[in-house]
C-alpha cells in the first residue's frame, strides 16, 4: 500500500517506518461497546516538497472544521501520521462545536483522550483512534477540532483540498479559547485528521463510501464548503431515512488514478482502497467514480481493458468483505482547458469504459453520472449550466444534479 511513500520519502526508513497502518481503537474497552460507524473522512496523502505540509508546525494549535453525516452522543477522533517522518505528537485535542471562522461555541469544549491520557504519540505510519467521547454531534453540524502540538511535527500527513479554512494560531496552546483572536493564519487544508466516529443508533445502519478523484473531493464547487455531490446526496438519504444510520463519506482525491501512484495525487486507488474504504468502521456500501485521470493525465492510458481490470479488482475486493459497490459512468471531458487533457483517443477510451460499465453486470449497480450532467445537443460535453468552467469539473449545479440524479430506491 505504501510503495509511493518509500520512493518519495527514503527518509522515513531511517526513522523505523512501521508497515502496519490498520486502524486501530486506542480504548478497545469502550469500542467493545459501541458499533462505531463513520460519521466524516477524509483520505490521506502525503507532504509536499515545499509550503505548509512540508514545513509542519512547532508550538502552535491547528484549528480544523469539519462536518460529519451521522449524529451521535458518542464519538471518537482519528488521527493519522501515515506520511509523517517522525513520530507526531499530539499535547492536547479539544472537540467543540463551531461558531463562525476559528470561533467555537463558549462552554461546548470537551478534552479529548487517548487511552486516558490528553497526550499521545503517534508512531511513523500508524493511526490512532480517541478514546470515546461523550460530546453530542449533530447531523450537517460543523464540529471544530483543535489540536496542539509542542514538539516541531515536520513533514505532515494531510488533505490538501479541505474546502474550509482550518486556522492556524501563534505560538502556544489556545485550544479551550473560543475566540479567534489567537488564530492568525489559515489554510484550505486538514492536517492529520482522518475521520470522525459515532456510536451507532441502531442496527440497520449504513455507511458509503464515495471512491474517487477531484469530481468526488469536490474540486470546482463555489458556494458552500458542504457542498459535494457526496453531501448533496447525503441530504437526500437524511430526508427520506429520519431515523435511520445513514452517512456517506468521502474519500475522494484531487488527481487520483486508479492504475498509478503520484506524489501530488496520492496512491492508486488499488492500493489506498483497503485503507480508505474496506477498512471504515462500518461500511456497507462504495459508489466509485474514478478513471477519467487515468485517460487524461500524462502518461496517458488509453487501453480501456486496463482501467476496466482495475475496476474489476476494485469490486472484487470490496464483495469479497460483503461490500455493495455501485459503478458511476465517467463524464464527459471535452474541450476541457486543462492542456494536453482532453485527446480523441481518450475520449474513445471513456466511452469504452462507460459502455463496460453500463453493460457488464460487474457492478451491484450503475449510476449514470455522464447521463445526468452531459450536454443534450454535444453530449460529450458537460451542459453548461453545470460547468465549472474547466469544463471537466462539474459547477455546484453539477454537483447537486448528480446527486439529484441517484435512484435512491437501488440502496434500498
């Protein structure tokens, strides 16, 4: 899974990088108790060579916010230093809610421990999950994490396209402060965080995860930081399904390929799919939406039986753990202004795949994204109503179009 991270950063062997990167309760206790289902998620990469990720953080407190799928009155954090160089250490983490910018809520704070303790280290390739929290989380309600950190972290383990602003104080502990004075930077990143868990309200629930690339981390949308196909479709189930367990998370990567690793773009979806999806706390279901990078970015991949064996390895493995998986159709791409993006070849290549993927019968299901957001009158093209501009991402009417587009009845 981690063939990427050795050939980039040869560092981390000398530090004694650790191979096992399974996701592991720090209180198996108190998990023993609960049917920890995924709330929010984000997938991992690892550092740049230069800017924040590279430069890390040294007595100072990282505000981040996020926005979970699934309520609860139970959770638990996870926190990942998979590409760090050196153990992280995590001095203190506050859970509270959000108020506006890097303010909280007054009173709402609640210390966060790991095996009892508010300090831990994370190992060099390893993740850690929080002891169980009891801290009510509200569906679609922004929670703000804030975690400091004495030691210099180095090199950090993150997400580089976050959508909110995760704010970044001047030297010191300010995490119980609901203000915002201390909190002078800000970046449109998260920095070690992985995901967050509730306890399960009852015993039907269901988590989906959405496998894919920039379409999915919702790279293009403008409007609102909440606004993903993934979160536009998750509002939809939420609606229909009141009192029912329902979250969809994201695990989508700005660039990702299905078939090849990218120091920028993170590592294949064959080998982050283990970790990313098959290993969530509760999963039961995968949309996946990915491939169209394969065609485009250089090197190109225009052999379509490739990128279907691909996807065949993918559905094999998540059946193989009991996991329903629903095929997207890639779409359309042309014109894009990406340069060297969009070729006829490739083109050729996307509607092989889609025909595939709509006739095959490999899929539990399809949803036929291509369907819902081409262009009628040039249907290899995105209806302009729901470009983003690029003309390969959709707009936030994309989004919320694609979404509108899924037949809730095939989860049922």
């Amino acid at each position: 899974m981690h063939k990427l991270k050795h050939s980039i950063l040869s560092i981390i062997a000398a530090v004694g990088l650790m191979a096992g990167c399974s996701i592991a309760s720090a209180d198996t206790s108190q998990a023993n108790h609960h049917q920890w289902i995924a709330s929010w998620g984000a997938s991992q990469q690892m550092p740049r060579e230069s800017g924040v990720s590279h430069d890390g953080f040294k007595n100072q407190t990282i505000r981040m916010i996020v926005n979970p799928n699934q309520g609860g009155k139970d959770v638990r954090l996870r926190f990942s230093n998979l590409y760090g160089v050196k153990p992280l250490v995590l001095d203190k983490v506050l859970l509270a809610h959000s108020a506006t910018g890097a303010e909280t809520v007054p009173k709402t704070g609640r210390m966060v421990t790991f095996k009892g303790k508010k300090r831990t280290v994370i190992p060099v390739g390893r993740e850690i999950s929080s002891d169980s929290v009891d801290f009510e989380v509200k569906e679609n309600q922004d929670l703000t994490v804030s975690v400091y950190t004495h030691s210099a972290t180095g090199p950090t383990t993150w997400h580089p396209l976050s959508k909110r602003t995760t704010y970044v104080s001047e030297q010191g502990d300010h995490t119980s402060e609901n203000q915002s004075t201390s909190f002078t930077k800000g970046f449109k990143n998260w920095f070690w965080m992985e995901g967050i868990d509730v306890a399960a309200k009852d015993k039907k629930t269901r988590v989906i995860i959405t496998l894919g690339d920039s379409i999915t981390d919702s790279y293009g949308f403008t409007s609102n930081p909440n606004r993903s196909w993934g979160d536009y479709f998750d509002q939809r189930l939420q609606e229909k399904y009141k009192h029912r367990s329902i979250s969809v998370i994201n695990s989508g990567i700005s660039g990702n390929r299905i078939l090849r690793d990218s120091p920028i773009f993170g590592e294949k979806a064959l080998d982050r799919l283990n970790h990313d999806v098959l290993e969530q706390p509760g999963v039961t279901d995968m949309i996946v939406l990915e491939g169209i990078n394969d065609i485009g970015q250089d090197p190109h991949e225009f052999d379509s039986s490739k990128i279907i064996a691909g996807m065949q390895q993918i559905i094999d493995k998540a059946h193989a753990k009991g996991i329903k998986v629903y095929g997207g159709t890639l779409t359309p791409f042309r014109g894009t202004t990406i340069a060297n993006y969009f070729t006829e070849e490739g083109e050729k290549t996307r509607e092989e795949v889609n025909h595939w993927i709509r006739t095959s019968g490999a899929f539990d299901e399809v949803i036929d994204f291509e369907r819902m957001i081409q262009d009628p009158a040039d249907p290899k093209r995105l209806l302009p109503a729901f470009d983003s501009g690029d003309h390969l991402h959709p707009s936030d009417a994309g989004f919320q179009a694609m979404a509108n587009g899924i037949d809730i009845a095939l989860l049922e």
